[in-house]
C-alpha cells in the first residue's frame, strides 16, 4: 500500500492512546487561555482533531466544536471520546484542502500540533488563507506546531519524523511573514510540547492571533 499521510495515520490511531502525541488533558498552555477567560466559549474549529481530546475539552467549557481530520479512524475514536465525556461535538473526516467545503464561520480556530504537517510553503499559504476566510472577522487563530529550533529529526526546515511523515520545521520570521497577511498576532512564544517517546518533549512556536478583517 503507498505510504500516505492518510493510512500512516489510520494506522496509528486504530488503537485509542497509541499515537505518542496524544494525551486525555489538554495542554496546560490552552488550558490558561480558556480558564482566564481570555478565549471565551465560541463557534469554535479544530483542524487536525486527532482522537479528540481538546475539542471534547473545549466543548466541556461550552465552546461549540467542530473538528476534522484526515484518519477515519481518528474522527471514530474522537466520537467515542466525546460520548465518554457526555459533550456534543461535531466531529468530521475531512483533508485540510476540502475545508473550502464547510460553510460555517468560526470565531475561533486552532490547530495544535498540525500546521508542521503542511510540508509544502505554496500549500502553506493556501492552508492559512483557508483558516483566514474561515474566521469571523476579529476572529482568533491559535496555531501551535513544532520549530526549526527543534534540533532532532535531521537538520534544515524539511524533516522525516519518527513516522515517516515530511514535516515543515521553520522559524519564527517565516511564520511571521506566512501569518502576516491576515493577522494581527496577539502572542507569540517557544514551548515544548510533550511526546510521549521523547522526554524533552518538542521545542515549539506559539501564535495567538487575530483576524485584521
Ligand atoms: C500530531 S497530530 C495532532 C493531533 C491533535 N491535534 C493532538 O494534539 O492530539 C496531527 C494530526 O493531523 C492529522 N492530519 C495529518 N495530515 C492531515 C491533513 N492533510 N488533513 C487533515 N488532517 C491531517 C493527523 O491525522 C493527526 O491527527
């Protein structure tokens, strides 16, 4: 069978828990935003869901959720979660370049740990461009994903993760000049995200930001 992004991930997630990202918490840094009060409850868009576990948080603190991801079998185990936790989520199997389909705004949306997945800088563009005509205008756009600070998986901004995956490892000024157009950002920081097969966890960027129009 090829190795696509799609059955790689398909075969990572037939098993609840088994994708070594995957946590039942949320990270603590999301937890901060909802908890202060600084993102309130909201029409709210999670691409990239994985099984669930931050849009079934979310959707326990009363935000509206809708998540998407390519694995089908992601998107089941995200429903079961969210039947666990007795939360109403909407949780759909869906390629980030179909997201033109949804037809819904949101006034906020968040990708944790997804925008390294989009190798390619043209589809990079075209990725964020999608989110932008997604928002409500003064939207939040919460996007959270590994760094070229990163110093494992090989050197440079194209690196082979442990699954076989092409990943984007850029820096913060590319990110900047990628997010530049469309928003305003609100935050920016480094943090580490956790992986359960790497005890240093994942040097990271952080950017919370607002849609200008
Ligand atoms: C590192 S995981 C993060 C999952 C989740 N956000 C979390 O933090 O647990 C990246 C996710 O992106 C999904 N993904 C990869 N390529 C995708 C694509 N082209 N379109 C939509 N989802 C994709 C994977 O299936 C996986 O669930």
């Amino acid at each position: 069978m090829q190795k696509t992004s799609q059955n790689v991930y398909d075969y990572l997630y037939q098993k609840e828990g088994q994708a070594p990202w995957t946590f039942e918490e949320p990270p603590e840094e999301l937890a901060k935003l909802v908890e202060s009060g600084m993102i309130k409850s909201c029409k709210t868009l999670d691409v990239g869901c994985g099984e669930g576990y931050i849009s079934t948080y979310l959707a326990s603190k009363g935000f509206d959720v809708t998540g998407i991801d390519i694995s089908s079998n992601a998107i089941n185990l995200a429903k079961k979660h969210a039947a666990k936790r007795g939360v109403k989520c909407k949780f759909m199997q869906m390629e980030w370049k179909q997201l033109s389909k949804i037809k819904d705004k949101f006034d906020f949306i968040l990708d944790w740990r997804f925008l390294h997945e989009v190798a390619n800088d043209k589809e990079r563009e075209v990725y964020v461009n999608l989110v932008s005509n997604l928002l409500k205008r003064r939207g939040t756009y919460l996007s959270v994903a590994f760094s070229g600070e990163f110093k494992k998986w090989g050197k440079g901004k194209l690196r082979k993760s442990p699954i076989g995956t092409i990943l984007c490892l850029p820096h913060n000024r590319d990110l900047e000049k990628l997010f530049a157009e469309d928003f305003d950002i609100i935050k920016k920081s480094m943090i580490k995200l956790q992986q359960k097969d790497l005890p240093g966890g994942v040097t990271s960027y952080f950017f919370l930001m607002e849609k200008r129009n």
